[in-house]
C-alpha cells in the first residue's frame, strides 16, 4: 500500500536531482574517447540496462502486468521516449558549448513548464486540481522557479560576457551553438514527465494491483528509456561511423588498456548516477498526493539549483565579476524558495485529505 507523504516524496526527488546533476561531472576524467563513445556507453547503463533490471527486481509477476495494458500504452510510451532521447542528446551536445550551469537553467526550464503542465492541460484537468487545497501555492511555485531559471540565464549571459573578456581563461563558450541545443533539449525533454504523469500512467497501475507498491514507476522506464537508447544509438552510431570512432570500444591511439577500462568505468558511473535520478523520481512521485503533477517541477527546480552547485565546485564560474556572482546567488535563493513553496502547496493538498 502507498501512503501519501509530500515531504518525504520531495526528500527523494532532491536525492534523484542530486544525482542528475553529478552524472555528467565523470566527463571531465574522460582520455581518448570521443563524445559518441562515451555517450552511448553511459546511455547503454541509463536507458536500457539500468530500467530492465530495476523493473525485473521489483515489479512482482511482470508478464501479468504487461498483459493488462493496452499495446497503445506501451507503444505510445516507446515513442515519446524516442522523442525524449533526441533532447537528452541535444543537451549533452549543449553541455559542452554553453557549460552546465546554463545549459541546466535553460533547457531543464523550459521542461519543468512544459512537463509540469501539458498533461493536465490536454487532458482538462488543470481547473480541477485548481479546486484543491493548496493548488495556488503549486502553481505559484513553478512560476517563481520559472522565474529562478531565468535569473540562472541571465547570470550564464553575464558570466559569458566575463569569459570573453578573460582571454586567459581557456574555455570554449558559444551561447550562438549552445542556446539553440538548449531550446530542443528543453522542449523535447519536457516529453519526459507527460509520459510518466500521463500515457504512460496505466503501466504504473497495473504494477501497482500486482503490488510494486512504491516501485510502480519502474516499469514506465522500461519503455521511455529504451525509446530514448533507439535514437541515441541511431545517433551515436553515425557519428561513429561518419569520423570512423568504433575502434574506441576496444582500444586507444595511446593502447592503454588501463586507460580503456577507466573510460568505461567513468561511462558505468554516469549511466548509474542518471538512472538513479529515475529511480528516487519514481519514489518521490508515488508519494505526492493529490497534486502528483507538481513533482516534475520540483525535480526539475532541485535539478537546476544542484547543477549549478555542480557548476561552482568544477569551476565554471572562476574569473567572473562579482556582479555575475550576485546574479547566481539571487538564482540560487530564488530558487530555494521555488522548492519550499511547492513542498508547503502539496503538504497543504495533502492535509486536506
């Protein structure tokens, strides 16, 4: 039986955002490998293996459940994770023009609005769940959240400005390459929480009356996340082939297998940390009660304010002015904030029951 427990269910998505955050920070170990090789190695832990064996561990008689669903809900979940794949990998891509400081405020803004709300739109629930104890607190969360990630942009403008002027600094930064890369990424990753809040919502329930409890999400991952290793394989393959890279897989220019199984440790812990961000998200969602909807925003929100955490300790922000240093901790704080309103708007749906 799951029990509602919004403050508890926001713990775990601080967890789960927490890893989404480290999971790329094992890149910058990376010697000998280009970004094809690595990408569709940690994908290979994230999208496919990491969901299978999560799902076969505790989803009990998992044949039965995939025999209550509809084939339109597997299919129609498989398919938005083929769309959400081409924004993962467009966000990796932005990641190494823009940083991951902006490219977390911008991409996984625009798929905190996007994921939190379309669903109930499209479906016409929104006015109900406005009826609701607390609904206004929500709502007023994602807009000061929204309102954090923008500051967040702005403050990535001005440290882009800042490293134009520092010539010394060594830092490839592009925000004409990496601004484009971010607004696919966060439109197409925004698919992401409609599948799980929405068509793929059924699978959920039928692992639930076969008792995964607090584990009914993993089996929605089976499907979102494969579709998601589809297209990034097809991706990743071709670049493979396009600059002749598959050789990588099993050796290096420099021939050292130390070297090689380093890579693909680091590639192992990448895929681990991400697929974790999936596993707490599925806890912390179970548990939100009467406004379940708000947990992509509150993943999100907590996954920007952690990677711009991130972002200070890889030292993205060293040569800045300390009026771009005033600008991330305005984002940083506007942001808490966002987090506390949305726990406070579910506690209150929640004490309503």
């Amino acid at each position: 039986m799951v029990v509602d427990n919004p403050l508890l269910g926001t713990v775990l998505h601080s967890i789960g955002a927490m890893c989404a955050a480290l999971c790329y920070t094992p890149q910058q170990k990376l010697r000998g490998w280009t970004w094809q090789t690595y990408w569709v190695t940690q994908a290979a832990i994230c999208w496919l293996i990491g969901p299978i064996i999560g799902a076969l561990l505790t989803i009990p008689n998992i044949r039965t459940v995939l025999g209550q669903v509809p084939g339109r809900v597997m299919v129609g979940t498989f398919c938005l994770g083929l769309v959400y794949g081409i924004g993962g990998t467009t966000f990796g891509l932005s990641i190494r023009y823009i940083g991951y400081s902006l490219t977390y405020a911008i991409a996984i803004g625009i798929s905190c609005v996007l994921g939190t709300l379309t669903g109930p739109i499209l479906k016409r629930e929104l006015a109900q769940m406005l009826d609701k104890p607390g609904s206004t607190w929500v709502l007023g969360g994602i807009a000061v959240g929204t309102i954090g990630m923008a500051l967040c942009g702005l403050a990535g403008r001005l440290k882009e400005l800042d490293l134009q002027k520092d010539q010394g600094a060594g830092i490839r930064f592009s925000l004409a390459k990496g601004l484009p890369l971010c607004l696919v990424a966060g439109i197409l990753s925004g698919i992401y929480g409609i599948a799980i809040n929405d068509v793929g919502k059924p699978l959920a329930e039928a692992a639930a009356e076969q008792g995964a409890g607090y584990w009914q999400t993993n089996i929605v991952y089976v499907f979102i996340n494969s579709g998601a290793f589809v297209t990034t394989f097809v991706y990743t393959l071709y670049l493979s082939l396009k600059q002749k890279t598959t050789r990588e897989f099993i050796r290096l220019e420099s021939g050292s297998a130390r070297r090689l199984i380093v890579n693909y440790l680091l590639a192992i812990l990448t895929g681990c940390l991400w697929y974790s961000q999936f596993l707490f998200y599925g806890l912390g969602y179970v548990r939100m009660g009467s406004f379940k909807f708000s947990s992509w925003a509150i993943h999100t929100i907590l996954l920007i304010l952690f990677s711009t955490a991130a972002g200070l300790v890889l030292r993205e922000w060293i040569g800045c002015r300390r009026k771009t240093h005033w600008a991330l901790a305005a984002a940083l704080v506007v942001l808490i904030v966002a987090v506390l309103v949305l726990t406070y708007g579910n506690y209150l749906g929640e004490a309503a029951v």
